[in-house]
C-alpha cells in the first residue's frame, strides 16, 4: 500500500511554489510558478525511471513502462495550476497521488502489463484562459489545437505565447496516446462527503456547465446632477440581474440549480461617475440538461428584464457549454471495488466542478474518485484534505490502476 | 467683452492634452498630462504679464495686479485635472474663462482696482486621490495639510508624492492669499437648463453630498459544487444592496434622491469562484440636509438587510461630507446682475456636482455661473458646451469680477 507520509510531503513541497499569504497557492496556468511546478513533478517522476512527453498545448504523459508495452497505457492524473488564491490539493492531489501510485510500484519493483500515465492536463482551472479543462478538452477533440493556442488571458497573451515562454510547447500530435482507461483522484470541492459522515465518494459523472460573457452598455453620466430617471445606469442594471438570479437558485430547494457571478469589470470607474459599461461573467449549473435549458432561459428573460428596467443594451455570448456527463461503467466498478475494499462510509456521486476527466471521458473509460475537504471549501486559500483522506484516495487509486493495468 | 473665438480656441488647445479615443481628455490629478496642462496655462498667463505662485498642496494662484495691489485680490478659476474618461468643459471651462478675462483686460489695458487672482485647485475631481476638492477644502481649512499630501491613489501613491513627481509642490502656506470674492464659471453637468431652453445658472449653493466605502466579506468558494444556502457570497451582498438603493431612490418623485455606485471590485475574481470579498463605492447626494440623514439611514439598513440575506460581514467607512452649501448673496447679486444684462432665459438653481466653490464658501464669499452642457452629459468623453454658451458664461464672469474688483 501506498506511503501516507510521503504523498504529503510531496503535496506539501509542491504548495510552496507560488505559496499565498494566507497558506494557499498561487500557480495561473503557464506562468512562471506552473512552469516551476511542472519541472519539480517532472524531477521527481525522471528519479523512478519514467519518461516525458510533452503535446503541442503543453499536457505532460509521463510515462512507466508495462510488460506489454505496445498495449494503450492506464492512465491518471489531473492538474498542478490554481486558482488566483487557490488551495494546495485542487487538482495537485491527483497529480501527486499519480506520483505516489508510480513510487509505491517502483519501491515494489511492480511492473504492471500496461504501460501506466501521469498526465498533467494545462489550464484546468479556466483562470487564466477560458474556458477551463481546455487542454483535455483539445486532447478530446472538442476545441482545435489552433484555436486553443489562440485563448488569450486578460492582458491579451495567447495560450500559445505563455507555452513558449514557459518551454511546455511541446511537438506530440493532440489526441496521443490513446488511453485504456482514466482515473482521476480529486478533493470533492463541495460539502456533501463531510457533511454525510463519508470518505470516499464514487463519482459517476459531472454537472453540466455554461459560461458566459455579459456586457452592460449604458451612459456614464455625472452622479451629481443627473436625476435617477435620465440615468442609463450599468451597475444598476447589473446588480438587478444578478440579484434576480440569486433568488432563483436559492429558490430551489432541491439545491441543484446554481448560479455565480464570479467576475464583474466596471468601465473606466470613477466614484462620481455612473457606470457607462460593465461586463459580468455568468456560470449556470445543474445535474440535468433539461433544467440547465431552463435556467439558461431564465437568465435570458432576467437580462432582458434588466436592461429595459434601467435603459441599458446588453448582450450575453455563450462562450462554453459543458454538457452533463456520465462516466464509464467499468471504470466506475472498478472504483467502486476498491472503496468498498477499504471498509468506510462513501457514496456514489455527481461532481459538481468541471474536471478534465469531463473531456478524457469522451475518448477513453473514465472515472473519478473523491475525498472530503474541510468545510466544503475549495478554489479558497482555506481549502484543506486530511493526511488520512488523502492516502484513502490514493489506496483507491492504485487498486483501480493495477484492476485495469493488470500484473 | 471677451474674445469667444480665443476662449474656444484656448479650450480645444487644452483638450489636446491627454486625449483619449472618442475626444474627451484624461488628465488625472498630478499626472504627467495634469501637469502639462497646468504649464500651458502658465506659459500663457506668464505671456500676459502674471506672475504664478503655489501653495503646499499644489494650488495654483495666478496673479494679474491691480492699483490698489495691497487690498485682498478678487479671485476666479476652477480646475484642470479631469475623469478618466473626462470631457473638454468640466473644470477647464472655468480656468479657461478667467484666462480670458484676464486677456481681455490686458488686450484693453484695464487696471482694476483690487489685484485679480485665477486659480487651480488641485485634485477636484477626486477620481485618483478621493474625497474630490481636497485642495479647496485644505486651503479652505476644512483638511489638514498633512492629511492631504498623505492621501493615497489606488496604487498607493500618495498626493505628496504626486505633487513632487510633477514638480508642482509649492512653498506657499496654505490658506493664502485671503480672497475678496471668488466666482466660478461651470458647465451644469445635469439637464435642467437645456431641458428648461435657458442658457445660464445663477447658482445659488450646492447639494449635500456623502461618499462612502464599503467592504462586504463572505467566503470564496467554487462556484460548481457549493449548494447555494452554503454560499457566503460578497458579490449577491453588493448587487442586492444596490438594487434596493436604486429603487429606493427611483421612487422619491421630486428627483432630489440620488444615489450612485460608481466602483465595484471583486477580491481575487475568478469566474468559478464564489466571490469572497467586494470593495463597493456609494455616493448620496440631496439638496436638504435633513433628507440627506434620512437617505443614509436607508443605505444603513439595506446594507444591513443584505449582509443577513446573503451570510456576508458588512462595513462602511464615510469617508467623506460635504454638507448643503448656500452661496452668498453679495456675490449671487453680483452674477445675478450680469446675467440679467445678457437678456437670455436664466434661472436661479442648486449645483448637483461637488464645485470648488463648495469650500471657498467657507472663507469668501462665492458665487458660481453655469452654462448648460448638451444632453446633461458631464464626466463622459462626449461632454459639449457650445462656443456661445461658454462666451456667455465668460462674459457674466468678466462683469460679476468686475462689479467687485472695480475699475
Ligand atoms: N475542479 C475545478 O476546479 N475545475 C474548474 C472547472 C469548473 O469551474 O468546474
Ligand atoms: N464638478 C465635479 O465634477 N466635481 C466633482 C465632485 C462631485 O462628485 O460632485
């Protein structure tokens, strides 16, 4: 079995690079601090004898040799970039128990029948370039290489730009290898697992997501002597928006509708100055497609309801759209096993945040196994695993690998 | 009477300094394009003969001497530093309009009695170091000098700092010289008077106003799998906060409520993240002191009601109040006199903009002009003020500094 000590040392370690001021990490995909990230996983994977390659928008296949080598590999992992104040396990936890599982192997001298894969997915987070998941997304054939190297972050610079001054723009084809199988090892993000008194969750898919980009265009206009009913007031019309959806997620006692408003960018702001332009960011989820529809009409009609009720023209571009997903029943099984191996609570389960293994999906068998973390926290410098779950996760993890990979 | 052409000239001279794109200027206080502006200006004042001095706070006092130089000067000016996105006329208008008296007098060989004084008040808009009108009301007593150069910008730099990056910090002491009278020449910034077909203001004193920061502090959290009762979002805080203020003061029918939130910012935006802190600006504004108590009462309350609605910590700093102003009625008489001389549609009215003027009511008597400004649009790059409008405001100001300083 896996080394509980070792895995969260490593956890540890990586948390340092970008380190927060409140304990958290700091680590927007393919900035100078992923790039370190990176080069410290791809140290300690080279000491064991594995292999990298690096595709052309920058995912990394580290690779340990099976027995059948020419066989599709097993494989796992997640990512290492965070959020702007993100925790030290969103994402890492995966990629670093990939790296305990090939430890635990090597110490061992296992060699399993399939070759086995470390994959670090980049820009997972949709941070820095949206959207998120946007390289498994490209390995799975949802977005063209070209179009991805094309994202640009806030200041104008392309995905394809920050590879190259990272050195992760690498020359493998987008789509290789092919896998026989994905396991991916993530903190649930949300409250349920601790809530329930549960430690491992079997996820059996994913909520489906939509993002989108709102621009408010009104009159910026003096707040002194401008009466409210000549104002064509930006803000105003915003904040009527988002508190229209606000009420209608929180009236949904199921709790499965969900509404944030994580980013809103007010033009040229000025104290005495009503707001002339403003763009708002917009994400909708729900388990079920039909009720996404659904909520994506009532965002509609609230937009429209906004801007006539404050004079200001809108327009809202949908700029990703992440159908539900339902993984592989294999892999689920698999994953189920080994939980049900180590003799605790867990449940099976629906993830509410968007992972890679949305798109892995979509091309090899795929599961995902969750943990608890304190407080339902995540994408916050607070978010925190224990040591205990953390090693449970990996336990999982390497008995659903060595299921599918075969000794 | 003054040269309208050359006053016209003299403003788009000015406005050419800082432009931006859709032909307004930005010249933010004690920038390098403030201080630009404010040495045209002195090179043109020095061209006719005035002699500059500064105080400590970077005021500027432009002296043209009279025969009786030893008598308190009688004083015009306004000034030069704009929005971010600002337009031609506020401010520049009245700097500009006292250039022009002064070139008239100078063109006629005109000695008054007292001595003339055009100034500069530094930092009026209060768009980089807040509250606006620091420096007048530093020279007016109402702001300690040390207060004021410690004032900080976003950036942090502070208004001492400022002033000796550009070269504009003065020896004199603030709070000289004393003023005889002070008149200043303004456009509207609201509708009423285009509305009304009339072409001058004789204002008679100055709305209350108050600015407020305001911090709400919820919990940052991922945006997918946060159930929405878990959620402690700083964000639908803010937005329920300003919809209820919005509608309360849509609802007051005698247009004298304003409100106005003109800065949002969001700690750490990210579109999946659950936003865990907004810093917000609210700006009150009424023309009776009693309505304007009431006023913040109700912002008390909602900021209340929305911290409990949405699990959020709320606090609000007043950072600033300037009560109602009543101008006095010497220098009212004075403009009042002047404008009835012109023979055009006028009216006696309240100022809903903050002005100079508000402060050197305090220690002089003072008295403001406005002229109407096109669709009552002001801190707008489209701000517009006909050439014959500004001839006219300039003219009244000539007599009404005239009837003072005498001949
Ligand atoms: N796991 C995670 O934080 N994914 C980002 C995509 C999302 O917003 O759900
Ligand atoms: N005139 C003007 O724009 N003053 C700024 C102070 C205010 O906000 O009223």
């Amino acid at each position: 079995s896996i080394d509980s000590q070792r895995l969260w040392d490593s956890l540890m370690a990586m948390a340092e690079i970008g380190p927060t001021e409140n304990g958290g990490s700091c680590r927007l995909a393919l900035t100078e601090e992923d790039a370190a990230g990176r080069r410290l996983l791809i140290e300690w994977c080279e000491a064991i004898g594995c292999s990298v390659k690096v595709d052309r928008v920058g995912n990394l296949f580290i690779r340990r040799s099976g027995t059948l080598d020419d066989l599709d590999p097993v494989a796992t992992g997640s990512h290492l970039d965070t959020q702007p104040r993100g925790g030290r396990f969103d994402g890492i936890l995966g990629v670093l128990a990939g790296l305990e599982v090939f430890r635990t192997l090597h110490d061992r001298g296992i060699v399993t029948e399939r070759p086995l894969e470390l994959v670090i997915w980049t820009n997972e987070e949709g941070s820095r370039f949206a959207p998120a998941m946007v390289a498994s997304g490209t390995y799975a054939g949802e977005f063209s290489v070209e179009s991805t190297l094309a994202r640009e972050d806030r200041d104008g610079v392309t995905l394809g730009e920050a590879l190259e001054a990272t050195g992760f723009a690498g020359t493998m084809p987008v789509g290789e290898p092919r896998l026989a199988a994905f396991f991916e090892l993530h903190i649930e993000q949300g409250p349920v697992l601790e809530e329930e008194g549960e430690s491992l969750g079997v996820v059996t898919g994913v909520q489906g997501m939509r993002w989108f980009d709102v621009t408010f265009t009104g009159q910026s206009a003096h707040a002194g002597p401008t009466p409210m009913r000549y104002r064509h007031d930006a803000l105003a019309a915003a904040a009527r928006l988002i508190d229209r959806l606000q009420s209608h997620a929180l009236a949904d006692e199921s709790g499965d509708t969900k509404v944030t408003c994580g980013c809103l960018d007010i033009v040229s702001a000025s104290r005495n100055v009503i707001p002339g332009g403003v763009r708002l960011s917009v994400d909708l989820r729900h388990v079920v497609e039909a009720e996404l529809d659904a909520l994506e009409a009532v965002f509609e009609r609230e937009l429209m309801a906004a801007s006539d009720a404050f004079g200001v023209e809108v327009r809202s571009d949908r700029i990703w759209k992440s159908p539900v997903v339902h993984f592989n029943t294999g892999c689920i099984e698999a994953v189920e096993t080994a939980v049900k191996a180590q003799g605790v609570a867990y449940r099976r389960m629906m993830s509410g945040a968007g992972h890679d293994s949305v798109y892995v999906s979509r091309v090899a068998p795929t599961a995902m196994i969750f943990i608890p973390c304190r407080d339902g926290i995540s994408h916050n410098e607070a978010e925190y695993a224990t040591p205990e779950h953390c090693a449970l996760g990996c336990q999982v993890l390497l008995e659903a690998i060595l299921e599918k990979a075969g000794m």
